[in-house]
C-alpha cells in the first residue's frame, strides 16, 4: 500500500478524521495511504438519539475503525476502515469498496479519490449512488443483501454485467444485450437497467403503485421480475379495487383487493414453454402483451388495436381486456360458464358482451349491444341484423334445450 523504506522505516499506521495514513520516523514523511471525506459518510443523524450534541468532525472520527474483517459472503479476508455507528464501510483494500455510480458491461474500470465509480461488478460492502439530486444511495449488506431506502432484498449479494449478460448472484436476468448501464435513481428509491435503445428492467425498494395496468401509460404497462406491484383500480372506466401482482422466477403471484386468502399463482414457462428467464411482460399499445422486451409473446391481438388495453384481477383469474369491453386473454379462459374464445356454445352455456365465438379467421362477438360478425384478415365488423327492433340492448345470448333466449 505504502512504504518508509527511503525514510528511516514506519513509525506508525494512523487512523484520523481526514483518513489512513502510514509516518514515517525520519523527513517527517506522511505517507497517504486513503484519504476519507466526511461528505462519504452518510448522514447518521436519524440512527442516533437527535438529544446527543456533538462536533461534527471528532463525532465520526470517535466511530471509524481499521481492522481485517471476515464475514459472509466475502470471499476473503479483508483491511478495512468501517464506521461502527452506522456500519458503513468507507474503505477497503482488497478489493476495494465501490461507490458506484453506475455499472457498466465494461472491462475499465474508473476511479475517484482512490474508490471505484464505474465497474460491471456490485457487490458485497458496495453502495450505489443516486443519479439525481437526492444524496440516497442503495448497498449490499453482507447480512442483508440489498438494502434500498424503503426495503431490502435479502440474499442478493451481487449484481453484474458481462458479456452482453445481466446477472443477479450467478444467475442470468437478462442476456445477450448490448451496452447495458444500471444506475440508481434515489428519488423513486428504484434501479433502472437500460441500453442505447431501451428501458430494460427496473426494481423498486418498496411496492410499486399504480392505478391501473394499462397499455397506455408507460409507467404502468410492464410487469418486471423480482418486484411487486399494487395495483388501485380496474381501468379508468371501472373503479373497482384491483390487486397486488408479485414478479418472480418466471412466476405471477397474484391476490385480488381484500382477499389475502385467495393467492394465485401462474407459471409463464409452462404456458408458453420458453426456457429462458423472463424479466418483463407488457401490454403494448397494438393489443399484444410481450415479454423480455417483446422478444416473445404471451398474447397477440387478433383484430385491429383498441384505444388501450388494461388488466385486472378477479375471481382468481388475471384477465386482459380492452377499452370497448372485450375479453382478449386470461389465465382461465372459463371466465363465464365457458371459455371466452370457444367456437361453439353448448346447451346451458351463454355468450355474453365481451365474448366471442372464434373459428380461424373469423369471429362474432356482442359489443355495445350489438351483434358483430369480423373478418380478422381484412379487419372489418358487420352488425348482424337479428331482430327488428334495433333499439334492443343486447347483453347475452342463452343456449335452452329447445329455444336461444337473447
């Protein structure tokens, strides 16, 4: 680290308030060996009884120790300087800890003041800095795992970015993916993954809040792995309650409002049989929903788009839904007494607003009262004339032994 080999040899290894510093017995040589500005520090104020009245400067230097620390998850001893008051580490030797500002897919790694700020790897010991004006910062507890402002996610004790790929611990997120950046943004309390073209991923310390699952908000339209999201309302024409969604290993968890004993569970791999982990579902503006960034679809619009699209919790189902009513896809597709896409209605079954009866290219459904027949090729929609009093409302059609009651 340092040496007084040309200056009469060591005289002592001195931990003050400005930093570690090695003197040397002759020349009065000092020897800088880091240097710690109390700026590093987070403010502590809020950890401590608010009554205590104390200098500023001796205050931390009082709880800054130099020793070798060996604890989980670190994978070799390690000289390190930590504030015992806040448990902090403010330096480390080897390796060293980071205050990143972002991490990168990159082999440079960039330097401040003799701590890293830019390197593909965070880990144990490390903090990531806000991008924005706050003074927050995220960090990786050896006991913890990550700890945001507002939560923790216990176990997480890396997160990396090489070779294209992004890694939570040593398991791939995200791969094959050019350019990637993580930063933090403290304001939201949230990481943000992103490339040249694309907003990746996202992790939210807390729940993340929003009033509706909709194809037209872009805060709002994608689901990401390893958050969960408490969902308000229906749709902005629905004012029902809707439900909280939880995002994890190819898996949603879901619970409609007040029904803690009602939790759902639906697995993407087994629907869809892809392999890879799945990081992201969205509703896109065109009627599909997508995952991993639209590599994949779950669901495709068959007809034109609508004005948006919205998805919601009921009856232990997740159902998917546009803005002139129609059902377009669910977990269980028996939302009714039958599925909602079925090519034919059995006797005792009904064909209510909303639902159609599909065969191939073509399809019927009951919309705004009416009875339409569509061409999905060529997108068209023809009201089917089967009454004539054309001021009837029509809602449902049920299928009796003898008789269809409309």
């Amino acid at each position: 680290m340092e040496s007084c080999e040309k200056d009469g040899g060591v005289k002592q290894l001195r931990l003050d308030t400005k930093g570690l510093f090695l003197d040397c017995k002759e020349n009065n040589k000092i020897k800088t060996i880091t240097k710690i500005p109390l700026e590093d520090i987070s403010d502590y104020e809020d950890k401590i009884n608010k009554n205590i009245t104390y200098n500023h400067d001796t205050y931390y230097s009082a709880y800054n120790r130099l020793s070798i620390e060996y604890h989980n998850n670190m994978e070799h001893p390690n000289l390190m300087i930590n504030n015992v008051l806040t448990w902090e580490p403010i330096w480390s030797y080897d390796p060293p800890v980071r205050y990143l500002n972002k991490i990168s897919d990159t082999s440079h790694i960039e330097m401040v003041n003799g701590k890293i700020t830019t390197d593909n790897t965070f880990t144990i010991h490390d903090r990531l800095l806000s991008t924005d004006k706050s003074d927050r910062f995220i960090y990786i507890s050896n006991i913890f795992g990550l700890e945001f402002n507002t939560g923790l996610y216990y176990g997480i004790t890396s997160m990396n970015l090489k070779n294209k790929n992004f890694y939570i611990n040593d398991d791939i997120v995200i791969k094959n993916r050019n350019q990637m950046e993580l930063k933090y943004k403290g304001e939201y309390d949230k990481i943000e993954l992103r490339n040249s073209t694309n907003y990746l991923w996202e992790m939210y310390g807390g729940f993340k809040e929003c009033d509706y699952i909709i194809s037209n908000d872009e805060n709002c339209n994608t689901l990401y792995t390893l958050n969960t999201l408490n969902v308000t309302y229906v749709s902005p024409t629905i004012k029902e309650r809707n439900g909280v969604i939880n995002f994890y290993n190819n898996y949603l968890h879901y619970m409609e409002y007040n029904k803690t004993n009602e939790f759902n569970i639906f697995n993407i791999t087994d629907y869809t049989n892809i392999k890879e982990p799945i990081y992201s579902l969205s509703l896109t503006k065109n009627g599909n929903i997508g995952l991993n960034d639209n590599q994949y679809l779950l669901h495709k619009e068959y007809f034109k788009p609508d004005e948006y699209y919205y998805m919601f919790i009921k009856n232990r189902n997740l159902i998917l839904k546009s803005s002139t009513g129609e059902y377009k896809w669910a977990v269980n597709k028996t939302i009714s007494n039958r599925p909602y896409d079925a090519k034919e209605i059995k006797i005792s079954h009904s064909f209510e607003e909303g639902e159609i009866l599909y065969c191939g290219d073509y399809s019927m459904i009951i919309l705004n009262g009416k009875l339409l027949y569509r061409d999905h090729n060529l997108k068209t929609s023809t009201e089917i004339d089967y009454v004539k009093n054309n001021s009837v409302y029509l809602f449902k059609i049920e299928v009796a032994s003898n008789n269809i009651v409309l």
